[in-house]
C-alpha cells in the first residue's frame, strides 16, 4: 500500500505544504530512527540519556508533521524506499561516536537554520516549526559541544572526527535544494550553514572538508526519492513487523 | 591512561519552579562543567522538573561532619524565641 | 587530578571521619559501641542514616552490593528492550519504548550515584559487573523473542520489580531511598504501557493474541523468579531487614505480586502458565505451583540463554566507547585553566547565585 500523495504532480496549496511536511518529517523520521540504534551502546550511560532525548523530539517532529499529510503509521510503514523524501544524511549508518556527532552537527544546524526561517513565515508551517526549533537548538548545541570536545581532545578522537567530517561532507549539498512549499531565501541558509559549521570546526581545530557536497548524479536525489543502499536495509528492518501483520493495530 | 577517561563527579542542584532555592537532586559524572550542565538538563529536568540547574564539582563541597551535630546545630534547637509559635497572641489579632 | 578514585578516598574518609576523630578504626575499638548504639537507634526509629553517618561496615558493604546490583540490573535490562526500538509496529510505540529505555538508563545513573555516596565509584562498580564479580537481575538473560515480549516486559517484569521497589522508597539508607522515590515515581508508566500493549494484542487479530499469550507463557516463570530464593534459603535476608534496608520477605512479596496479577491477566484474556493457580479461601492469597528454582540458580550461574550476549554487549559499549570518554577528560583537562578565565568575566553560564 503506498499513499495517494504525489507532490511533484499536485498544484494546490494543501498538497504543495503536505509535500514540505513528507520532507521535513522523514528527516525526523529517519534521523531519529538511526539515533534509537544507539541504545544501549553509547560511550558514556550520560550519553544515553542524550542521544534519546535528540531521538524523542525528532520522532514527536516526525509525527505532527506526517500527521499533516496523512496516517502517520501508513506514512511510516508502508511507503517503499522510493516514496521517501528524506535528505541522504539522515539514513547514513551510525559508524562511530564521532561519526554520528558529525552526522548530528551538520544536520542539526541545517535544521536549526530551517526552522528558524519557517518560524517567520505566515505559511503553515510556521507554528510548528517555532516549536521545533527550541529542540533543535539544543541538539545543536549538544552537536557542538561534541564536535569540540572530540576535535580537540586526544589523537585519536582528532581523526575519527576528521574522519567523520569528512565522509558525509559530499552529503551535505543536497541539504539546500529547495523544498517546494518551504519559502524561504535558501542561498542565504546554505552560507548561515557554512559559516557556522565552519566556524565550530574551526574551534574543533578541525579541518573543513574539501571536496564536493553533492555527489556526481545524486544532486537533490533524497528529496526524489533515490537513496542509498543503507536505507533499503534500515526499512526493512522498521516496517517488517507492521508489514508482517496487514490490517492490525498496536 | 585509564585515569583520564574518569570523569569527575559533579552534584547536581534544581530549581523546580521560580520562587524556590535549588535543591540537591543527585549528582552526575562529565568531563567539564559545560557538559555536566547538559547531562544534568537531560538526566535530571527530562519530565519538565527543572528552571534552573547548578553543578558543582563534588570535591568542592565542604560539609559539616555528623559529629559535630552537638556543636553546630544544637545551640540552634535551643531558641524557640527564634520561632514564631513561641508568642501567644490574643486569639482574634489578625496580620500576625 | 580528580578521579573516581580520589573522589572514593574522599569519601571514605569522610565516612570515617567519626571514628577518625576518636584516634580509632571503625568497627572494633572502644569508642565504636557508642556509635553502634546510636546508628541502631537511628534505624529502630526509623530516621534515615545519612553518608556521613557512621555506619557498620557490612551495612556499608551490603548496601553497596544491592545498590550496584540494582544499576546494573537498570542497564543490563536496556538491552532486550532496546532490541525491539529499531522494530517498533508504531509511532507512538517506538516513542514509548524509547523514553523507556532511556529512563532505564537514568534510573542506572541515579543508583550509581547512590552508590558513589557510600565511597564507591562508578567505574569501579563497571568493572565489577564486566569482570562478572558483581551481578544483574537474572531475568535479563532471557530474550525477547516476539514484540510480545515488550509487553510482558512491562506488565510482569517491571510490575514484579515495583512490588519489590515501593518498600524501598522507605530503606532505612537516605540517598538509596530517595534514588527509589525518583525511580517509582518515574517508573508508574513502564508498567501500564506495558499492559496496554498486551491489550493491543491480546484483542487484535488471533496472531497477534497468540503472540500474547506465548510471551506470557515465557515470562510468568521468571518473573516470579525475580523474588529472590525462598524466604529459607535466601542468605542476605534477615540482616537486611533488621536493617531496615529490606522490608518484606521474598515470599511475602512473591506472593503479593501473584495476587495482584492474577486478576490482571484475566482483564486481559490471557491465561498464565500454571496449573496450580487457585485462590485459596483460608489462607485468603492465590497457591501456585512449584517455581523450578534449578533453572533459577543455572541462569544466575551464567548458563541463561542470553548471559553471555548481554555481558559483551554491556563491555563493548564500555571499551569502544573508551576514546571518547577519554577525548572528553582530555580536552577538559587543556582547557580547564582557559574556561576559569573565562569564567572570571562571566561567561555563558553564569555563576550560582541562590
């Protein structure tokens, strides 16, 4: 079963802001689907308790904003890969501590920025995203604070978080495609973006990454509906046990 | 190198709303005070507890020793006049 | 430099301060009898005893062991839950589940941080249960095989584990009882959530019910199991309530939680796997069949079905997490004279002022 929702078809105005909302919300979705993975084998019990507080507010975000667009479970579990409009960051493994944090840092801050801007719309999207974004500031934050203390800690925390950095930067790009149904000055958002990451690396004594954002044929591609391998596996793993059960409630 | 991955322990003080002193709530293992900040929002404010947190690192806080129970605190118990049930006021005398 | 360790110094000294102050070592010389009398008084009127209170060294010593074994059953027991987060059949279940796991992961902290107060820290406390010294609930090792087992979870392991706690709110041991009042105070969800979702089941499709039932087949058992040994071969017990650290005996509490469930599970149409299970007039309480305290004893030796995973699994968390918990201590440890300079001309967060 898939939804009678197709955004890039659909004119009116209901349609263009359940499209924003599919976006918004799988990236809720997913990033707080990859950051539950972590219970239960965080470096530190604090960072438990940290990674599911981050977890839980995305997954309420999620929530409210597939709610807009249809039932939330349908949305959830029974769309295929390819009805997903999620950016690719959010469905990258976890891999190491250091790699989620730059996972968290560059996503949280896009986020950050993005919700920011939809608050001081008059679209409909404005009042949640005012709410959403006092959590994401704190996510943010913890982001950064990681992102610091990592970069600027022993050698070896230096290069996984280097490393990390480094890996997802060809994910980043495909952040600042526009959204239809989101209006807002996306340029100015992608050079918020780079001037804060970059100054929080800077303080990581980190490196920014070179090289491209986008990679060569997935520019804008989560957003469409392509993904990569790692995301197929992590839905499977999420809807098999609705999809195992047609019909049934919970 | 196993001394440097303890972190210190901090204790952990709440405000639960405006208008009440902080209050010991437990206490927490961070790296630094930033950090210790944050673990305690997260461990201790998660259901909404909290408008105001303080970490202290534990090793600052001086305490009074038991034994010395007698000294400290005895003199205290043994002024009711500091008290204001030790007045009798004629019943029927109001804003006292 | 400020360890765990140091802190453990600190605080045994601290704690011993009273005996230090009379030139002589707790618990044999002369002046220890007072201090015996007055911690007896203390507990016999049911005041609190306090850290800094002198203390016999087995009260210690038995407080910190069911302590520790209390956080380490809180975070060993993230583990079979957690495994169903990533599967949840819902929104709102997964947001459940994972505000339960984590406030799994804070009831181990605030029970560590009991601890802490009796000199013990937490990394030594860690290392015990990685090295196997010190133990967890045994109803961990068993798996969750179906999302059933979400439910049963919540409904039997978590209700028999209230009706072990609430008495504990009232440990005779300040900062372990305060730690239970938190922790009961927080846990009135895990419990119910637990039953609702049994419900869900139990009156959803006929495989759904049967997924109900046969996890609450698996789950009875061990659930009575987490009692503890009959009241007559259980070792710890009578000390521990003289103590006033333990409140009701294992087969006393066993008991309660048999009659509490049983017309729970009736609510719920579902049977529980015993036979035996009949209300009993005279002694006004539910008799139910032998508990087969074999398997007990063979999963608390390390044979359960799940020991060994839960073990590596805790330790591998630990170990990897090693470089950052290290990364952390070292850039606090460069920066610690920066920050107080900062700090100085008011930084961020500022300074406490009541």
């Amino acid at each position: 079963m898939t939804t009678s929702l197709n955004p890039a078809s659909s004119a009116d105005a209901d349609a263009v802001t359940a499209a924003a909302a599919l976006a918004l919300g799988d990236d809720a979705l997913v990033l707080s689907h990859r950051l539950g993975e972590w219970a239960g084998h965080a470096p530190v019990l604090e960072e438990e308790v940290a990674l599911a507080n981050i977890a839980l507010d995305l997954l309420g975000q999620a929530r409210v904003l597939l709610s807009l667009v249809g039932d939330e479970d349908e949305l959830a579990y029974l769309r295929e890969e390819r009805a997903f409009r999620n950016v690719q960051l959010v469905e990258q493994p976890n891999g190491d501590f250091a790699h989620t944090i730059a996972r968290q840092l560059y996503f949280s801050t896009y986020q950050r920025l993005l919700y920011g801007r939809l608050a001081e719309t008059d679209g409909p999207l404005a009042g949640l995203a005012a709410k959403a974004v006092k959590e994401v500031a704190y996510h943010q934050d913890h982001a950064e604070q990681w992102t610091v203390r990592l970069g600027d800690g022993t050698a070896e925390s230096h290069d996984r978080m280097q490393q990390g950095c480094d890996a997802l930067w060809r994910h980043t790009g495909e952040m600042f495609q526009p959204v239809d149904g989101i209006d807002i000055d996306w340029p100015e958002i992608e050079a918020s973006w780079t001037a804060s990451v970059t100054a929080v690396l800077e303080r990581a004594t980190l490196a920014v990454p070179e090289g491209p954002r986008t990679g060569a044929w997935s520019a804008g591609a989560g957003r469409q509906g392509l993904h990569t391998e790692p995301f197929g596996r992590m839905l499977a793993e999420m809807q098999h046990l609705h999809r195992s059960h047609p019909g049934a409630s919970w | 190198m196993s001394d440097a991955k303890d972190w210190p322990l901090w204790e952990v003080f709440v405000r639960s709303r405006r208008g009440l002193s902080h209050t010991h709530a437990g206490s927490l293992h961070a790296p630094d005070a930033e950090l210790a900040l944050r673990n305690a929002r997260d461990l201790y404010t998660r259901r909404g507890e909290g408008v105001s947190i303080w970490v202290v690192p534990s090793t600052s806080i001086t305490a009074s020793s038991p034994d010395e129970k007698d000294p400290f605190f005895e003199p205290a118990a043994d002024k009711p006049y500091r008290h204001p049930t030790f007045y009798e006021i004629p019943e029927g005398v109001k804003h006292l | 430099m400020a360890t765990a360790a140091a802190h453990q110094a600190a605080r045994t000294q601290a704690a011993h301060a009273t005996s230090d102050a009379t030139g002589t070592a707790p618990g044999q010389a002369p002046g220890t009898a007072a201090y015996q009398t007055a911690f007896d008084t203390a507990v016999a009127a049911e005041e609190r005893i306090e850290p800094r209170d002198w203390m016999p060294d087995a009260y210690r010593a038995t407080l910190v062991r069911q302590i520790a074994q209390h956080a380490h059953s809180e975070i060993i027991g993230m583990q079979p839950e957690a495994n169903w987060i990533t599967r949840a059949p819902s929104l709102r279940r997964k947001a459940i589940l994972m505000a339960k796991v984590q406030d799994e992961a804070g009831h181990g902290l605030y029970l560590y941080s009991a601890a802490e107060t009796l000199g013990t820290g937490r990394d030594e406390l860690l290392d015990k249960l990685h090295s196997g010294r010190q133990k967890y609930s045994s109803i961990f090792n068993y798996p969750t095989l179906t999302w059933a087992d979400v439910g049963a979870i919540g409904w039997l392991v978590d209700g028999a584990a209230i009706t072990n706690q609430v008495p504990l709110c009232r440990c005779s041991y300040g900062p372990y009882a305060r730690a239970m009042v938190r922790i009961c105070k927080e846990e009135s969800f895990h419990q119910r959530q637990g039953y609702e979702l049994l419900l869900a089941l139990s009156r959803g499709t006929e495989a759904q019910h049967a997924m109900a039932q046969d996890a609450v087949d698996r789950w009875w058992w061990p659930s009575l199991m987490m009692f503890g040994p009959p009241d007559d071969e259980s070792s710890h017990s009578a000390q521990s309530m003289e103590w006033k650290i333990k409140r009701h005996s294992n087969d006393e509490l066993r008991q309660r939680f048999v009659d509490i469930c049983v017309p729970q599970a009736e609510s719920l149409g579902l049977t529980l796997p015993d036979p035996d299970l009949v209300w009993n007039e005279e002694r006004g309480h539910h008799d139910f069949g032998a508990i087969d305290w074999t398997e007990f004893w063979e999963v608390l030796k390390g044979n359960g079905p799940c020991n060994e995973q839960r073990i590596t699994q805790r330790r591998q968390a630990h170990d990897e997490g090693a470089w950052v918990r290290e990364a952390a201590a070292t850039h606090a440890a460069k920066h610690s004279e920066a920050k107080h300079a900062e700090a100085q001309d008011s930084g961020a967060n500022g300074k406490a002022t009541a």
